[in-house]
C-alpha cells in the first residue's frame, strides 16, 4: 500500500509540473528602458539651464533632439497585450491531467509489475542443465551439415564435441566424414579409433585398432594411436608387448612431454613388459630365456646395479631413475627404491620440468613421499 502511495505522490507531482506554467496568466510587458533614458536625459537638461551650464537656445535643441528619440522609442516599444486562447490552455492541462498517468500506467503493466517474473535473467538461470547453450551451438552445426554435407571442417568441429557430449556413435560418423571430405591425416584417424573405443566401452576393438594402425602408418610419432596400439596389446595379454610399445615412445619423447606421466604409470602397469626390470635389448633376452633362474636374477641385479652407477654419473635422465626405482620394487628392495627416489629428486632439483615428471613417475609408482 505504501508503494502505491508513493507512485500516487509522483504522479502528482508530475501533473502539477505539468499544470502550474499552464495556468498562469501572461505577463504584463515592462515599459522599455530605452524611453525612461530619454526621460532622464531631459530632467538633466532642465537642471544643467537652471545651473547655467547651457544656454536657453542650446537647451531648447537638445529638447527638440531628444523628444524626437523619445516619440520614437515609445513607438517601437509599444505592443499590444498578449492574448491567450483558453481552449487550448483547457486542452492542454485535461490532456496532462489524465495523460500523464495513463502513459505511466500502460507503461509499468507490461515491464514494471511486481507480478512480473525476472525475465530475461530467471529464463537464463531456469536452463535444464549447464550443457544447453553447447546443445544449441551443436544443433545449428547439425543443421548447416544437413545443408552441405560435404563441409569437412564442419564435420571435423563436430566431432570432438559430439564425443565430449557421450555421443560416441554420432561422433565416429562425424570423424569418417571429416576424412572423407575434410581428408586423411594420422591425428583424424587417431581420433576415429578413440571414438569407436569409447563406443565399445573402452575396449579396443579390432575396428578402433585398425584406425590406429593407419594413423601410425601415417604418421610413427602418432602419440595417442601408439598408446592406445598399447593399450590394444595389454588388452589382449600381450603385456611384453604393450610394454616394448610404451618405452619406445617414452625413448622418444622429449622429458618435459606432458603424456609421459600416463605412459610411466601404464609401464608400470603391466609390470615393465613382464619382468619390472631395466628395458632389455632383444639378444639380452633371448639368452636370459636359456638360463636358470639364479642366474637370471644375478643378471637383472648386474644391470640394475649398472644403471645405478650410470646415474650417480648422470643423474638428469628421469627415465632411468623411474626404471631404477621399478627395478628395485620389482626385486623386493623398497628401502633402496626409497632410497633411489631420494636421490633422483637430489639429482633433478635444479629443473623443475625434470622434477616435476619424476615426481609424477614416482607417484604412479605408489613412492609419493
């Protein structure tokens, strides 16, 4: 109630401001100055004769001068009275009186009322979920598709997000136009054996590692297609070989590559191929298959303790270091793997790139701490 009482006074306040310069009468003119100088003047004349400053035939023409002025001074000056037409005065000030709130009434229904939900910032807040705007850009992509199906770089946009929304099928689709408009590269079909991966699940199937395999013929330094080609053979038991996949690319990366830290902890997954010790060449294990196991094992420790010695020389080689303390754990020495980590973090202290991938391969390896 009080509300509308104040929108009462504001209307009316409005109204009379309106009103007030309407209802009053016009101004009566102010007689010209100019006549009144000339007035003056004469007086100053009457004065100045009766001082004997002028003589009587100088003052009698300074009469006739300003007279003359005066006379026509006051004809210029003279106007007649303003008039005013009082219908329209009447007009306007009904016009205002009843106007002026009907304008602020037609005008506070439709976007001022209280009733009024918050619009349009409540139909904002109101969205189903926080991937509606994504869902209506990936509409209109759809929909320009539909119109030209042939746009590869339109289908080659969609596809990730098709993927990133879960729509792993639309987005294997996706990727085999943009190949087939858009053309062939090992990232595009990289890409493909992922999506039809996540479709099955995250189970390589023969059709995602085939798209692998041609993304690796295109290009050997295919990151994701050669994990994954891993990832394939760790599937299927073959963990010597996934592991022989992953140190080949981790032999090849550069130490500050941000996917080391995946493929260190999916080595050590599968154990380092089998045996959890240093990479061994084809011919070391070729022999090691011939001997017996106390044999065997004094050969791993001999190369353990080679890689040991080799990085007190050198110790800016993450990799080694990762390998060294998988060895140890491997073999049952967790004070030495302590202790191994201990000293690789010495050694890598000044770079904090290095440090920071050793820290990741040590964390993957259950020595965080």
């Amino acid at each position: 109630m009080t509300l509308w009482f104040v929108f009462a006074l504001m209307t009316a306040a409005a109204v009379f401001a309106v009103l007030w310069p309407l209802g009053r009468g016009p101004r009566p003119q102010r007689e010209g100055t100019e006549a009144n100088v000339y007035k003056d003047q004469l007086a100053e004349i009457d004065r100045d004769v009766s001082a004997g400053l002028i003589g009587p035939s100088e003052a009698e023409a300074a009469r006739v001068e300003i007279s003359r002025r005066l006379l026509a001074a006051a004809d210029s000056e003279r106007v007649l009275p303003a008039s005013s037409n009082v219908t329209l005065r009447r007009a306007v000030a009904v016009i205002a009186l009843a106007g002026l709130p009907l304008m602020a009434l037609a005008f506070y229904l439709p976007l001022g009322s209280p009733r009024l939900p918050d619009f349009p910032l409540a139909e904002r807040a109101r969205a189903p979920d926080a991937s509606q705007p994504l869902d209506n850009l990936v509409a209109q992509v759809e929909a320009h598709l539909e119109k030209n199906p042939t746009d590869g770089r339109g289908w080659n946009v969609l596809a990730p997000v098709l993927a990133k929304l879960g729509r792993f099928d639309d987005a294997v689709r996706a990727y085999r136009n943009a190949i087939s408009y858009g053309g062939d590269s090992s990232t595009r079909r990289a890409d493909l054996g992922e999506a039809l991966m996540a479709a099955a699940g995250g189970v390589v199937t023969s059709d995602a590692k085939a798209e692998f395999e041609r993304a690796v013929a295109l290009n050997a330094d295919e990151v994701k297609a050669s994990y994954f080609l891993g990832v394939a053979a760790e599937q299927d038991g073959r963990a010597a070989e996934a592991a022989s996949i992953w140190r080949a690319m981790l032999a090849k990366a550069p130490s500050d590559a941000p996917w080391r830290p995946l493929v260190q902890a999916a080595l050590a997954r599968v154990g380092g191929g089998g045996t959890g010790a240093p990479a061994l060449s084809d011919d070391t294990i070729s022999a090691a298959k011939d001997m017996s196991e106390t044999d065997r094992s004094a050969m791993i420790r001999g190369m353990v303790d080679r890689l040991a010695t080799r990085l007190k020389q050198n110790g800016e080689d993450v990799e080694g270091w990762l390998r060294l303390v998988r060895a140890y754990m491997v073999l049952g020495d967790r004070d030495k793997a302590k202790s191994a980590s201990a000293d690789a973090r010495q050694a890598v202290a000044g770079d904090a790139d290095r440090l920071r991938a050793l820290n990741e391969g040590l964390k993957n390896l259950g020595l965080d701490g």
